[in-house]
C-alpha cells in the first residue's frame, strides 16, 4: 500500500496486533516504537457510553504524562466499531485506553520493514 500525501510516498510494511515477544498487544500497556509507524485500534461490540483513547510520550508511562493523542466516543448505533488511529514516530511510547468491556483490537503498521513494538509493562 502507498500513501500519497504530497511527496514523497511512504510505504507501509505488512501489519501485525503482536508485540516483539510475539505476543497479542493489549489496551493500557506501553509499548515503544521501535520504527516510525501508525496504530489502529478498533473496538468492536460498544455500547453508546464507550470511548477509546491513543496516547503518545516519551516516556513508558504516556498516560501518566498526560500526552493525549486521540480519542473516540461511540454516538452511533449500539454494537457499530469504533476505531482510532494515530502516527508514532520511532523511540515514541504509545497507549490505548478504553472505557469498555469489549474487545479492543491493536495494530502496529509500519512504515517500511516490520519491526514489532516493544512491551513496557
């Protein structure tokens, strides 16, 4: 796939929802970048008083920091997903929140070779 916001293109790599210890990545767990990239999360099966939150920092504890990137407040139709997604540039920490008990789905979508993000929790 290749993007094309003026110049140059950027090319994004092959996606994956797994940490470098291949495991799944997991809402409010840091995780660093280890390349320049985008996350997606998407929630599926959300009530209407859901919301899902990104965070960028410099640190492993993004949230703490107070560094708010994103969010996303259900205000369609019960059981629509919902899903945000964001840049991080590499050595940057990321976060998901929710305030849900359905299932959030995270993406590490890297801009050229893949290289899993790495787990700090």
């Amino acid at each position: 796939m290749v993007l094309r916001v003026g110049q140059p293109r950027i090319r994004l790599g092959v996606y994956t929802n797994q940490d470098d210890d291949n495991n799944a990545m997991l809402k409010a767990h840091a995780y660093r970048a280890n390349q320049d990239g985008y996350v997606t999360a998407r929630m599926t099966g959300v009530q209407a008083t859901d919301k899902i939150c990104g965070y960028i920092g410099d640190t492993n504890d993004p949230v703490g920091a107070g560094d708010f990137i994103v969010g996303n407040h259900t205000y369609s139709a019960v059981s629509d997903p919902v899903s945000i997604s964001f840049p991080v540039a590499k050595n940057k920490y990321f976060e998901i929140t929710d305030e849900s008990t359905q299932l959030t789905i995270i993406f590490w979508h890297p801009i050229g070779t893949l290289i899993k993000p790495t787990d700090f929790n």
